[in-house]
C-alpha cells in the first residue's frame, strides 16, 4: 500500500467569492419617522442580486447622550443598554415571519449570560454595550459602570451589535439568502428610564438617546462563476431545504403578592429545551440599575422555583435558595450546568451571579418522547415571602424546523 498521497497531498485556496461588501438598508421610508419616537421601524431588502449572509448581520448605530449634563460625571448607560431600547424586534423570511422576540434587552440578558462565554465581553461588549457590572453597591468599585461612564463621558457614541446573538435562527441556518426578501422589524419606544443610571437629574430633566443613524448591515457577497452557477442550479431544482434551530420565545408577568405565586406562560406546541427566568423591578428608574436582576425586594425574598411540562417536574423537588442565608449553590450549579450545555465558560462568578444577575436556568431537553403530542403546558411554580413583588421575565428555547423553497421563499413549519 503506498503513502505517498500523505505527503502530496496540500492546501487549497477557496476562490469562490469575488468579493465581500457589507449592504447598508436604513429604515423604509414608511418608518423612518420613529427613529427617535415610539413607532415600527422596518428594515427591507425586496430582492438582491447578490447572495446575503443574514446570518452575520449586524445593527450599525450612532447616537447622542441628551438631558444629562448636569449629572456628566455620575449618570451613565446601563449595561445592555440598546436592545432595552426595544420592545419586539422580528424577522421575516419572504411572506413568512421567522422568529419574533419580545423584551429583547431582558431576552437577550438572559441568553448571553448562558450562551456565551467571557470572550464575548472581550469582542463584542465595549462596541455593542455588553458592559456588565461586576459588583453590587458602591459605584467606585463597580468596574462595568466606570468603563461605561469613561466610555460614555463625550454624549458620543458609534457601535455596533450582532444579531446572531439575539436570534436563534441566526445562529444555526449558515447558508446564504439568495432572491428572497428579508425584513427586520423593531419596535422603539421611549422608556430611557430601562437605558440609563447612576445619578439624580435636575427636577423635570430627561436623560434620553437620541439616533443620528440606524442602519442594517448585511454581508453581501460577489461570485466567481463557478459557484454563481452552482447556487442557481441549487435554487432551480425542486429540493427545499430543512432549518433546525432553538426558537427563542419569551414573555413577562407582574408577580403579585402572596407566598406562592404560579403562572402558565404559554401552551406550545413543540419540545423545550430549556427555559431561563429572571425577575426585576416593575418600575424603571434614573437612580436605579434596571439591568440588575433581583431575588429580593426590601426584606422580601424568593425562595424556590419549579417548572411543570404537563405533569412532569423540573426538578422534582424544587429548586430552593436564600440570599438572606447566603444559600445559592443549586441555582449557581444550574446556570453553570447551562453554559456548559451550550459550550460557554460561564460570564459570572457566584458573587455576581447572587447579587447582580441570579439566573434561573432550568434544562427540561430530557423527555417523554409522548410529551407533544396534545401540546406542552408550561406552568412556574414559585415560593416566596409576602411582600416580593417585580416582573417575571421567561425565556424558553424551543426545537423548531421549518422547510424552505429557496426559489419562493415559501416556509413551512415540520411538526417535531
């Protein structure tokens, strides 16, 4: 048998693209007056000559810090300020809407923390306003807040985030988009309240951000022939093709009063897989940091949590903590147990993690293979004190497929 092949063999180049550019969309002209107002903004691509790499877009920005200058050294942007901009922000693929995300400043709070590891922060957090704090109480010693407050201090501001990070459909469709149109839409409002903190303003002062740009990146690429040739070839032939992701579904709910508190966010109609939970103030303000997650109001503390599919347990006995007591160990060993199904070393340490961002993670992909059949009833199950009041935040991944024509764009949804 010969071996020679081993050492002949040798590395080539791929000369498939021509050229990469990315295409700027701003808002349609229909939207564009709600740029700096509550309002739809829409961000449409009708047709492209050239095939689209939706997968790595990205939201180009450019603001201005208003309201705030007589609290210049004390009053900056929260952590993850941009999204909480944002009330729903949506995709559609054709005709057909692909994944819509409510409350994406909290949605994507939640996921990234799990998702992603510290090289995210390392990457993408100055340039796109993952600026975490790293520590509870006094200002001086918060690092998140004195890199925010330096890097804010000119009311200046460029950045740019990567929608990958917010759509699961993003994150696992990788191909090209080619003769299809795409739309992004996102819905503004002005509660800057959820976007800024750290000082008291002058009465009657508004501290508010204001767009002087907002535009849709899209990678768009320029073939060489041969593989120009082989796409429409592909995109001709009768064959769709199959997209299997965790759809991100998320939804929120005042926690009233009361020692037990349950509620059913949604009846789906497909398998979770995990579903994450975080609880904060009801009440935004200037003097508060509302990217915080909370376990306590005042001396009112939660103290278990449970998730029910149906009539099966998440775990079977509760998940139970107690900040007062310093208890945290189960809901700490679970956000790590996350991260690591995702292949993410975990952003928080246990500190931050129970008095910054305590968050619930609850892995539910182990199931009765009959679980779907009439639809998955989600119910949580909380104990509390009394007095323990906020809003839930509930962020479930779900298995989704859908079935594509490339030639139309038509989607169909495959029952899993």
């Amino acid at each position: 048998m010969t071996t020679s092949w081993i050492f002949d063999k040798h590395f080539q180049y791929n000369h498939d693209f021509r050229k990469k550019d990315l295409l700027e969309v701003g808002p349609s002209t229909s939207s564009s007056d709600s740029l700096n107002k509550t309002g739809a903004l829409l961000f449409q691509i009708q047709q492209s000559s050239n095939p689209l790499d939706i997968c790595n877009s990205l939201m180009y920005f450019k603001i201005k810090i208003l309201g705030c200058d007589d609290a210049a050294d004390k009053i900056t942007l929260e952590h993850n300020w941009f999204l909480n901009l944002f009330t729903q922000i949506s995709i559609k693929l054709g005709a057909s809407e692909v994944e819509s995300i409510e409350n994406p400043g909290e949605t994507s709070e939640l996921i990234n923390f799990c998702m992603k590891g510290p090289e995210f922060k390392d990457q993408h957090g100055e340039v796109s306003g993952w600026i975490p704090d790293t520590t509870d109480g006094d200002t001086a010693k918060n690092n998140g807040y004195v890199i925010r407050t330096e890097l804010y201090k000119s009311k200046l501001f460029e950045g740019i985030y990567p929608l990958r990070t917010l759509f699961g459909f993003f994150q696992n469709y990788n191909r090209p988009l080619y003769l299809i149109p795409f739309e992004l839409r996102m819905n503004k409002n002005e509660n800057y309240k959820k976007c800024f903190y750290g000082s008291v303003l002058k009465e009657a002062a508004v501290a508010k951000i204001q767009f002087d740009e907002l535009k849709l990146l899209v990678p768009s690429i320029s073939c060489n022939p041969a593989l120009e040739t082989k796409l429409i070839e592909r995109i001709n032939t009768n064959n769709p093709i199959n997209v299997a992701y965790l759809q991100r579904i998320s939804t929120s709910i005042d926690v009233t009063e009361g020692t037990r508190w349950s509620w059913k966010p949604m009846v789906l109609n497909s398998r979770p897989r995990y579903i994450i939970l975080g609880f904060k103030e009801s009440a935004p303000d200037y003097k508060k940091n509302y990217s915080k997650f909370i376990q306590a109001v005042g001396d009112n503390y939660l103290k278990s949590i449970r998730i029910q599919l149906n009539t099966t347990y998440y775990p079977i006995d509760s998940m139970t903590f107690n900040l007062k007591e310093n208890y945290q160990a189960k809901p700490f060993w679970a956000y790590v147990e996350m991260c690591k199904a995702f292949g993410a070393e975990p952003q928080l340490n246990m500190r931050d993690f129970k008095n910054i961002y305590p968050i619930f993670c609850f892995d539910v992909s182990e199931q009765d293979e009959k679980l779907s059949l009439n639809g998955v009833n989600i119910t949580i199950d909380v104990i509390k004190d009394q007095g323990f009041v906020g809003t839930c935040f509930c962020v479930i991944l779900m298995e989704k497929e859908l079935s594509i024509e490339l030639s139309s764009g038509k989607m169909v949804s495959i029952n899993l």
